[in-house]
C-alpha cells in the first residue's frame, strides 16, 4: 500500500457506495472512494492511500456541483453521524436501493435483472432530519479533568465534542451540552467511570430516559439524578453498570429516577424497553417494517410462528394480536424480560423463550411461518440448517445490512427458500445505512 503525492486529479463521481464515500475512477481506470462527494460531481482529490485494487483519495474542491448534492447544514459533518448530509434525499434513497441489489448481485449471486425485479423503491422516511428516538453518546474525562460528551470517531475512537444533533428532535437535539453542563456541576471533576450516555425520547409519549452507562463503583446517585433531571425533564434516569468495549457486558440496572424505562408507542401497542433493550430509533419507520411483513406473510389465525431475535415485541405483538401462535426467541435478558410485560399489557399470550436462537429453534418443531431479525452479524452459524429442517412455508427476514442479509439469502436459497420481495426501508436519513424487510417462500 502507498499514498501519492500532492498531485491533484480531476474526477467525475459516478456512484454512492454502501459507506460514507462516493465512487469515481481515476485517469488509469482504478476506482477511487470519496469521501463528501457527490454522484455527478465533478471533483478535484487527492489520492491518500493506493491499493492494488482501489484508492482512497481526500476530497480537494467540488469543481462542478452535481444534482445530487445539496447544501448540508452547518454542523454536518463534525463528528460524522450524517454523512450523506450533501445529498438530496431522492439521490440517498436510490443510492440506497442501488447498495441492497448490489449486494444480492455481488454476495448473494442473484442474475442483476432478477436482484432489479425483487427490490422495491426505498421506504421514504417523513421525517428526514430529527427523526432518532435515541442518541447515543460517548463521555470521557478532557483535558481539564472534567467531563466531556460528545461521539467517538470512526476509525480513531477520538471522542469528538458534540453540542447538538439535528438528527434528534427538538426536545434532545441540544442534549449533549445540556449533559455537558449538568455533569459537570454534578461530578465536580470526579472520574467515576462514566463512558457512555443514551438519551431517548418519544414524539409520542414525550417520554424521555436518560441511561448512564458507567465501570461499577461509587456513584453520587442521588445528586446525579437531581441535576439532569432538572436539565432534561426526564422521566426515567438510569445507571447501567457495564463493561466497556462492544461487548458491554451489563452488570446490573440501579433506578436513579423516574420509573426505570422507557414507554414507545407502535404500531398500535404501548411498548416498554429498558436502556440495554434494542429498540429501532425510527418509530415511523419502524412501524413500516411491521406492516410489511404481516402483509407479506398475509397469515392465517392459528398459524405456528416462531419470532427469532425478537428484542421486547416489535413484531410479536402485532403476530399474536393478527390470531397467531406464537414463539418468541431472545438471548438478551432485559430485552426477554420487556417482552413479557409487554405482551401481558397488550393481553396476548405469547411463549417468551429466553435463549440462543440456533439452539431453541429446532426445539420447536414445524412452523408455519417465522421471523427473523438479527443482528448486524446476520444469522449465525447452524441457523438455516435448523430453518430447513422447522420447513415454514413462509419466511420474513429483517436486515440491516445489506451485505450479510444478501449472503443469508444465498444460503436459504440453497436450503429451499425463494425470494419473492425486498423492500428497502429508509430508517437512517443522512447516512448510507438502510433496513430491508424480505419475504422468502418454501420452493
């Protein structure tokens, strides 16, 4: 690997790519990845890193403007959340749709004219900017030895400082230095492990939570609570004592204030999720998910349903509610825990099976139906084996990511599932990320 000089080239941006940077060729045909440019674009780079196969180059000058870019506002860009923010949003839903059929093409191995028939037109999200019911922040003592919030930069884990997220709602889009403040006037310099922050809020329950996330140890819990309470109007104030790193391994849930989670409203039903529980941060969209694959896998009353990776009810619910027997498989305590009280307020009786999904699954014999919505990951190993062998005529698969959804669908095509329709959905507005609802039938 080498990086080039100085010396600046001319390019035309041809594409997005499934990532923060757009896609053009350099004057020797290799491709080259932009980061802040735009399909249509004529741009001036500066080639940063010289792969065999591929470049990486810095963004110089915009050149000649394409259709596709738009004026961003002022603060996109800082820490990174929105890097489509340059797009017009019809160029970020194409884009979008463009990046799933891609992948059918490339890692699923689908002919490109069936990947075009099978994906729809991307979902739209009403609300293109202050849409996240959750944001996630990282906190850090700076160099004054107070507190510091802000997002942790892709690639560095730099902490970057934050002031406010037009992602976010009104209510939380100036949470990060309101946080600021008020832990600074709450810690007082102390150092007690805090390392990460997440704040949700409900455009349709105003209910706001806020979740500490610190090492165990001493915590003034009770000055804490008081002082963003006051800064935030929370109704719910936790401390998660966890480890850090992408395991964070939860330890214990201490109640600082308020009732100790978080109430949403979807798809007709009042959910509960505590701060570790996964939740969807479009609401809106999230709702669109589920009205595809109930309407996709257009059910019976009494069909046997098995719903794997169900977090606290998402699609649940609505499957019992439709007359359903249904199956519910979660490995995450707090999450299994949600879903019980969440199917006991919505009056449905669901079999809650708190456990890894490859080893529960074969334990329930054949299905009519069943739904799957894993994690980024996708499924894992032995899943479709055990998928082939519960023989449901119907399928449903949630993904998001289109890379690994796209190898799924290779697999399951390969144990005798068909797809029949992808749909991408748009539940991250300004950022090349993208949800796929799919429906697969028995061959």
């Amino acid at each position: 690997m080498t990086a080039q000089g100085s010396t600046l080239q001319a390019i035309s941006i041809e594409r997005m790519g499934y990532g923060p940077e757009a896609v053009g060729h350099l004057a020797s045909g290799k491709a080259v990845f932009v980061p802040g440019a735009a399909p249509g674009d004529v741009v001036s780079v500066e080639v940063v890193e010289d792969r065999p196969t591929f470049a990486r180059a810095r963004l110089a000058e915009v050149l000649e403007p394409g259709e596709a870019r738009v004026a961003a506002p002022a603060c996109a860009g800082a820490c990174g959340g929105c890097p489509w923010a340059h797009l017009s949003y019809g160029a970020q839903l194409a884009a979008k749709r463009a990046s799933v059929v891609d992948a059918l093409v490339r890692v699923g191995r689908f002919e490109r004219a069936e990947a075009e028939a099978l994906v729809a037109p991307c979902a739209p999200s009403a609300r293109q900017w202050g849409y996240r019911n959750k944001v996630e922040l990282a906190c850090a003592v700076g160099a004054d030895g107070n507190p510091e919030v802000g997002l942790s930069e892709h690639g560095t884990g730099r902490l970057v400082p934050l002031e406010r997220c037009p992602l976010a709602p009104k209510a939380i889009e100036r949470v990060p230095r309101a946080l600021r403040g008020a832990l600074r006037f709450a810690l007082g310099g102390q150092d007690l492990g805090l390392f990460r922050i997440g704040v949700r809020h409900s455009l349709r329950t105003r209910e706001t939570e806020i979740a500490l996330w610190t090492r165990p140890g001493a915590f003034p819990r009770k000055a804490v609570a008081g002082v963003l309470g006051d800064a935030l109007k929370a109704t719910s104030i936790v401390r998660v004592m966890a480890e850090e790193g992408k395991a964070r391994k939860v330890k214990k849930v201490e109640v600082l204030a308020g009732r100790g989670c978080w109430g949403e409203e979807l798809a007709g039903n009042r959910l509960l999720a505590s701060a570790p529980s996964f939740f969807q941060v479009n609401t809106a969209q999230a709702e669109r998910l589920v009205g595809l694959v109930m309407e996709g896998l257009a059910l019976e009353p009494g069909a046997f349903v098995a719903d794997l990776y169900s977090g606290v009810g998402t699609f649940t619910l609505p499957l019992a509610q439709a007359g359903c027997d249904v199956a519910a498989v979660e490995s995450a305590g707090s999450s299994v825990r949600d879903l019980r009280r969440n199917a006991e307020a919505a009056g449905v009786d669901v079999e809650v099976i708190g456990g890894d999904a490859a080893r529960e699954l074969p334990e329930l014999g054949r299905l009519d139906a069943l739904v799957v919505d894993p994690p980024r990951s996708g499924l894992q190993e032995g899943i479709v084996e055990a998928i082939a062998a519960a023989a449901p005529e119907a399928m449903a698969y949630v993904s998001c990511d289109p890379q690994t959804w796209a190898r799924d669908m290779a697999r399951l095509a390969a144990a005798g599932y068909r797809l029949q329709a992808a749909t991408p959905v748009d539940l991250f507005p300004q950022t090349y990320h993208v949800e796929v609802a799919s429906i697969l039938r028995r061959a």
